[in-house]
C-alpha cells in the first residue's frame, strides 16, 4: 500500500492530538501535525520522538495569520507532491481576553465577534484556500474542518452563544462553498464539516457540567468516532456537515 499524507491542523492538544495518536498506529500515514508553537508541545515532541521525523513532522502555523499560513504550505509541499487528508481542528469558544459566550445582545463586543470569526470561520478556509492545491490529485482526498451543530441556524432553539453560532455557520457556508468549486477540480474530494459532540478539551470544560455523563467523550473516543465518519465518506456527501455518528446536520 501506498503512504497516506495528512495534515492535522491544530495537533497540540485535545482532539487534534487525539487525532495524531490514533492515525499515526497506522504505519501507512505520514502526518504533518502543526501548532502556533509545536515544540512546546511535550506530548507532540514525544511523539516524534517514538515515531521519527518520517512519520511526524512538526510545523508551526498559526491559523489566524495568513503568512504563517504560506510559510506552512511551502514547507509541506517541499516535503510531500500531495495530501490524503487535512483536518482542521481549531475552535475558539473563550479566551482569557474577555471572550465567553454572550446571553444576551448587550454582551454583544465588535472584537470578540472578530476573534471568533478569525479562527472558526477565517481559518478554516484559509486553510482550504493554500492547501487545497495538494488535494486536487484526481483520488479520494478529504478536506475536514470542526465545526459544531450551534452553527445550524433551523436547530438554533436557545439563542446566544451569537460569536460562536455566527462564526460556525459562516464556516459551514465557506465549507459549502469551496465544495462546489473544489467538485470541478476533482471529482474526488470530498469538502466537509464535522461536529464531534462534547468533548472533554479546553474548549467544553466551563460548561460540562450541564453535559449528561454518557454525553461527554474522551479525545480519543471522539477521535475514532470522527476517523470512523471519514472512512465512510463518499463525494455524494461534499459540502455537508455531519456529526460524530455520522448523521447530517442541517444549514
């Protein structure tokens, strides 16, 4: 069998990392796994150490800064002619600046609602924007992005969380929308967003404990939930946005 190339971004920690431990058991996959800062990553730095830098290279990039973003392509595609699988993890829910999820309209501030937008909408399509030349190679390629179900505006029941709905649904937009272009470069790859549930990281922690036991995964559970959505992938399903059990989630 021949080498499968993957990029996850934002591998640092939580999902992303859980992601690199289970795909790297596969000895066909050689993952490019980035960070804003990768080697400060202890558990990122072991792993390379385990599995060499022929399995797992460490790249920074920082999702939020389009140069970086330009830096990480070179440097990828001097390393491999194509890509399998990207994944882009990155979320930002709050922040230690003052972003947290809004109740209400007067929580509402202009430089929260762009700091989410930068990582959960902006980001992710960058990331599609300068890599997705690698992926164009004529054979099933999957581009995933993390998305989450608040960004469906007809399952929005509750209200506010409005910088984090808006920014997920502008990322389910984008996605959509580079499916149908990608579609006529290659037939092949599939464009999609994937809701992983509740999911024991950073990001969840504040609110877990409004989450039902059975409702909370691991990382590495939800890994293999989202790896096993994948696998099943057809190019019927581009533009779509499922969740962890492989149910499609509505605009």
């Amino acid at each position: 069998m021949s080498q499968k190339h993957i990029l996850i971004q934002g591998a640092a920690r939580g999902l992303g990392l859980a992601l690199v431990k289970r795909l790297l058991a596969d000895q066909q996959t050689v993952i490019t796994a980035t960070a804003r800062e990768p080697q400060a990553s202890q558990a990122l730095v072991a792993l390379r150490d385990d599995y060499g830098e022929s399995r797992l290279h460490l790249q920074p990039l920082d999702i939020t800064d389009e140069d970086s973003l330009i830096d990480a392509r070179r440097t990828l595609g001097q390393r491999h002619e194509r890509l399998d699988l990207m994944m882009t993890c990155a979320g930002l829910l709050h922040d230690d600046r003052g972003l947290w999820p809004e109740k209400r309209l007067a929580d509402i501030e202009p430089a929260n609602l762009a700091r989410s937008f930068a990582v959960n909408a902006t980001g992710p399509i960058l990331m599609i924007k300068h890599f997705h030349d690698l992926m164009t190679h004529g054979e099933r390629a999957i581009i995933a992005s993390l998305s989450a179900r608040v960004g469906s505006i007809s399952d929005n029941g509750y209200g506010g969380w409005y910088a984090y709905r808006a920014a997920k649904a502008a990322q389910n937009q984008f996605t959509r929308t580079a499916s149908i272009e990608l579609a006529r470069r290659s037939k092949n790859l599939i464009c999609v967003g994937l809701h992983p549930g509740t999911v024991d990281t950073n990001l969840s922690e504040p609110f877990q404990k409004n989450v039902p036991e059975r409702q909370l995964q691991s990382a590495d559970r939800a890994a293999g939930h989202l790896l096993g959505v994948i696998a099943k992938l057809n190019r019927e399903h581009s533009g779509r946005v499922f969740d962890w059990a492989g149910k499609e989630i509505t605009p």
